[in-house]
C-alpha cells in the first residue's frame, strides 16, 4: 500500500483547514460581533445609571432601554435591561437614602462588570 507524496499529504491538509475557515470563521465573526456590542451596551449603561444617580433623574436611562430593547433580539440583552430597570426602580425610589441607592446601584454595576 502507498500513501503518496509528501506534497499531496500537505495539500490535502491546507484544503481540510481552508474548509474548516470557511465553515467556522463566519461563526467566530458573529459571536466576536455580539460579545462587542454586549460589552459597549454594558459600559453605555454603566455610564447612564451613574449619571442618573448623580442626577436623580432617569429620563436618559429609560429612553436608552426603550430603544435599546427595540433594537436587541438576543436572549442575554434582556437579561442586562432587566438589570437595567431595577436600577431605574431603586433610583426612582423615594423611601431609599442617597446611601442605600449609590450602595444597590454599585451592586448593579459590579453585576453588570462580569
């Protein structure tokens, strides 16, 4: 039994990994662009709920998430908007000391950082 020249064992294996980019990389791409977007939705929001307890005001924070969540159809974005609007719960909450919001909002925001 023969098994051929070197030079057609390396051109077999060139043609089996070119196949295997062409399957896959379009994969890689697509998740590579999603972790992107989550990540600079996540720093957008992390920015905004700050501002909005600076503020004391949400107005910003909740059109972000109105157009935000019409925009998004990933499962794991709506994960990070109801994240999202507890943070607008506690900010807006009038019960809770400025201590006890900037306390649930840095909690938010550690979440938010993993």
């Amino acid at each position: 039994m023969e098994i051929g020249p070197l030079s057609e064992w390396v051109t077999a294996c060139a043609e089996i990994a070119a196949v295997c980019v062409a399957l896959f990389l379009p994969y890689f791409d697509k998740m590579r662009a999603k972790r992107k977007k989550t990540r600079n939705m996540k720093i957008m929001l992390k920015t905004i709920i700050n501002n909005a307890l600076k503020d004391n005001n949400v107005t910003v924070l909740e059109s972000f998430l109105k157009i935000s969540y019409l925009a998004s159809d990933d499962e794991d974005d709506k994960q990070i908007f109801s994240i999202a609007e507890h943070a607008i719960e506690v900010i807006k909450d009038d019960e809770l000391s400025q201590e006890q919001k900037s306390t649930a909002i840095k909690q938010i925001i550690n979440y938010l950082n993993q």
